[in-house]
C-alpha cells in the first residue's frame, strides 16, 4: 500500500527525511495552496504536514475521506480544528519539544540584551554617537531573576540563568517548594517572586487566568527599577500598564518578543528607548525549525507504519462499541475535575479517581484522562487534552490512581474525584440523571445537586438563620441574579455549603464582599 502525504507549508528538508527514507510514500509538497485548493486535493492524500499558515478548518477536514493524521510542526495547533479531527478519527500531533532549547536562548540572549543595553548602544553607533556613560548596564551575577511559568522552556531559562549566576526565583502553579530545591531555585507565589525580583520573564501560555496577568497592579509590587522579559505569548502583560510603568520608572527596562496585536503597525512601547524587541522570534532558529519537522515526520512515519505516537494532541479513534458505552461521561468527568480545581488552591500531589455502580463495568482509562484533563486545564489552557493529561499530570509530579467499586451509594452510578494536597483533601462526586444529564450530588461530604454548567458560587458558612437572606442582599447589590441554590449541613448551627449558580460571571471583589458576613468563611467562584 502506498501513503500519500501532502506537505502544505515549508519544511526543512533536513526535517523531512524520516519520511523520505519509507518505503511506499508519495510526497508531496505544495506551500501555495488557497482554501479552495486544498479542499479540492485534500481526499487524495493519508497525511497532511504543516505550520501555522495553513488552516485545517472543519470544511477541511470533512473533505479529507481518507486522511489518517495531521502534523503540526510546531508547539501550538490552533489552526487546526481538532474536535473536527477527533470526530472524523483523525489523529493530530505536534512538536512540542523541537523549539524548546531555542526559545531558551532567546529569552536569555534578550536578558543580556537587556541587562547591557546593546541595541541601544548599536543603534547611537549607527547614528555616528560614541556614548559610552549613557549606555552604562547590570551585571547579571547576584541578581535575582523571577521566572513566572516553570514549564519546559521556563526550566530550561532557570538552568541557564544560573550559570549565569544568577539567583532564581519561581512561581510556577505545579510548583512544590521540594521539587524548586531539587532544581536549585527559591519556590514563591507571584506575589513574592514579583516582590523579590530584579528581572522577571514569563513563560506561562496565554489563558483567561493569565491574560493581564502581569498588570497595574502587578507593577507596584515589583521592585524599583526592576526589567521584564516577554518571549511567551503576548496579552500575558498589559502592554498600557507596562507603558505607564516605564514613563513612571518603575519598570527601566522591558525586552519583547511577542506583542497583544501581531503583527501590528504601531505600537506605543516601541517609541521608548527603555524597550527592545523581536518580531516574535522565540522558534526561529535553522536547528528548531529542523527539529520540529523531524518530530512530526517521525511520528507520521511511524503512525502510517502502524507504530505509536510519540506527541498526539487529541484523542486517538476509540472502537465505536467502547465509545457508545462510555461517551455520555466524558462531559460528566471532565467537569468534575474542573469543578474541583477550582475548589483546591493548594498544588495538587494526587489525585483518586473512583468508578462506581454501572461505570465499575466500563472501559473507565478515556473518563480517567477526560478528569485529569479538567483538572489541569485551568492551568495549562488547551496545550492539555485527553491524550496528554496523565503524561503532564506524571511530568507535575502529580500521582493518578483509579479504583472501581460495586457499591453505589444510592446511584445507578457515580463518579468520585479526590485531590491531595498539602492542607488537605478535597473531593467531588457526580453522576448522571436519566434525562436530567450531568450533576454534581456531593462536595466534600456535603450533599447537593448542582448541573455542572455556567457560573458556580460555592460558599462555606455557618449554619445560622439569616446568612442566606443577608448573602442574597449583597448579591442583588452587585446586579447577580442567583438561578439556582444548593444547601447542606452536618449539623444544626454547625458548618454548612451553599452552592449557589448565577447568571454572570463574578469578579474576585465581588466574590469578596459575600465574606464581610461574619458568619461565611470561603467563598469560591468557578466557571464551568
């Protein structure tokens, strides 16, 4: 049998030759193709390779009655429709790694650039100015430098920046202050990494949580004078705030490679002479642009030759026989472990997942991964999915156990996730309803009945009259309407749970505000 693979974007040929070297393959490339004409070829061929300027659109993939895998030869897959991909058995991979050591380097060659103002030193150069006062920098030695994302690439700048001498400082959300010793670093929250830093790069991806993440407000609690460091995703810094710290000289210098808007044809951070730039050029080495394709034509290759992926970003065709059974708890288990992320501040070390009922029946290993991808989604945004979710949980350092049982607690069946921490263990347990669909029955031991969707508020108070009529009253003050409520107890003026679902989303003040009741302790938002 002979595999036609279509390469629509430019690749290394260096990078190709592991498909090269197969027997029965057709290659193909063509890096000039319009929608339309990729539409109209795209049923020929069994794989399909590209970067980031092809689009894999849905109308794409419902052509391609004969593609087996997509290859994205980079980090990120957004111009791929993947639920498109998954629905129609198409296996999507990625290079995640191939750029790893390269973006590294950028962000520390942009450090040093930084530090020793050498573009603003070789651009007077250029203009016939020999200033050598005016360009006087920092040493990098004794400094401290604040890493906000300890990811692959943030661990790779920490390595680096320690041979430089430097004293590293990390905030990373699967951080342990055990795992920061080993690495020979100082754990801290963003609040004292910012606080303790003199430079601060960030490495985190771009998602609802991050977005702004570095603001106004993050500014004055950083250090006078401190430097900050982009070469991650732009939006993560609010590019009006950092501009104003720089007018007021908080910030004396900043170093990006990647910018809100992309590409732009102004931006007012640029007229500042405190900032230096790339056109986001993280990935952009002749060795990444090689080892990216050499990734994806290995996995390809071995795919098509009936081997294993090595970097799936979706997840692989399930016999249709075990998806009919299984697939009405895939929703019902990845919101599970989105629910209780989102309860659980501490970093989770372990998670225990109990099938029980109808599911101790079932081929539960997709449900397990489904729950793991919910609970790290909040952190790692898209990069997590079915596939990948036990390989980065096992990578956190976090332990995934799953049990099954024949006791059904009153359920015809009923999922149970648990997360260990360090202050505790927290544990949410759902089921679903002939019907009715999804719904969490039980928070830690309390038990309620709450549709896993839309804006959840869950609140632990006293048990008291009056708390409920005084909660709602401030509710009402800040415009939210409740649309459902939930109220449990261990006992008569002990403590209790209100899970309460609204009709917005709710900012962190105003989640605040419920706590000037005396009588309320937590109060958690969470967005399903």
């Amino acid at each position: 049998m002979t595999f036609h693979i279509l390469i629509a974007d430019p690749l290394s040929e260096e990078g190709i030759q592991p498909l090269r070297s197969l027997e029965n393959v057709n290659i193909i490339t063509d890096t000039n193709l319009t929608p339309d004409e990729l539409g109209e070829k795209i049923a020929d061929f069994d794989a399909l390779l590209v970067r980031s300027q092809t689009q894999v659109t849905s109308e794409i993939i419902e052509k391609a009655t004969n593609l087996k895998i997509i290859a994205r030869a980079g980090v990120g897959v957004d111009n791929i429709d993947l639920n498109a991909a998954t629905e129609h058995g198409i296996i999507v991979v990625n290079a995640p790694n191939g750029n790893t050591n390269s973006a590294a380097e950028h962000t520390m060659a942009m450090i040093m650039s930084l530090s020793r103002k050498i573009p603003q030193a070789y651009n007077a150069l250029k203009n016939h100015q020999w200033e050598r006062k005016k360009y006087v920098g920092v040493e990098l030695k004794n400094k401290t430098l604040g890493v906000i994302g300890l990811g692959r690439i943030g661990a790779e700048v920490s390595s680096r920046a320690k041979g430089q001498r430097m004293n590293v400082m990390a905030y990373d959300p699967f951080l342990t202050e055990e795992t920061a010793e080993k690495m020979g670093i100082r754990y801290g929250t963003v609040e004292e990494v910012l606080k303790a830093a003199d430079f601060i790069t960030i490495h985190t991806p771009l998602l609802k949580e991050t977005k702004h993440m570095i603001n106004a407000e993050a500014f004055q609690n950083m250090k006078q004078g401190v430097q900050i460091i982009n070469c991650a995703r732009g939006g993560i810094i609010d590019e009006e705030a950092l501009y104003d710290a720089i007018i007021s000289k908080k910030v004396v210098g900043a170093a990006l490679d990647v910018f809100e808007e992309e590409p732009f044809l102004d931006n007012k951070l640029l007229e500042l002479p405190e900032v230096i730039a790339t056109p986001h050029l993280g990935a952009s080495t002749f060795e990444a642009q090689e080892n990216v394709a050499v990734d994806v034509s290995h996995d390809v290759g071995t795919f098509l030759t009936g081997g294993l992926v090595k970097n799936p970003v979706n997840l692989p065709s399930v016999p249709r026989e075990i998806m009919n059974k299984i697939e009405p708890y895939f929703n019902l288990a990845e919101k599970l472990g989105s629910f209780l992320i989102g309860l659980t501040q501490d970093v989770a070390e372990e998670v225990n997942i109990y099938y029980s009922g109808d599911l101790s029946e079932l081929e539960v290993a997709p449900l397990t991964r489904n729950t793991v991808k919910g609970l790290l989604q909040r952190h790692l945004g898209d990069h997590v999915n079915d596939v990948n979710a036990l390989y980065l949980a096992e990578r956190k350092g976090i332990t995934v156990h799953e049990s099954k049982t024949t006791s059904t607690k009153g359920f015809t069946n009923l999922l149970t996730v648990e997360v260990k921490t360090k202050s505790g263990t927290r544990s949410v347990s759902g089921t679903l309803l002939n019907g009715m669909g999804p719904r969490i029955v039980k928070v830690d031991d309390y038990s309620v009945d709450v549709t896993p969707v839309g804006h959840i508020v869950v609140i632990h108070h006293k048990d008291q009259p009056g708390v409920i009529g005084r909660m709602g009253s401030l509710l009402a003050e800040h415009n939210i309407n409740i649309a459902t409520m939930q109220v449990d107890r261990s006992d008569i003026g002990g403590n209790a749970i209100m899970v309460l679902t609204v009709d917005k989303h709710m900012e962190q003040d105003e989640l605040e505000t419920l706590k000037q009741l005396e009588e309320i302790y937590d109060v958690t938002g969470i967005d399903l």
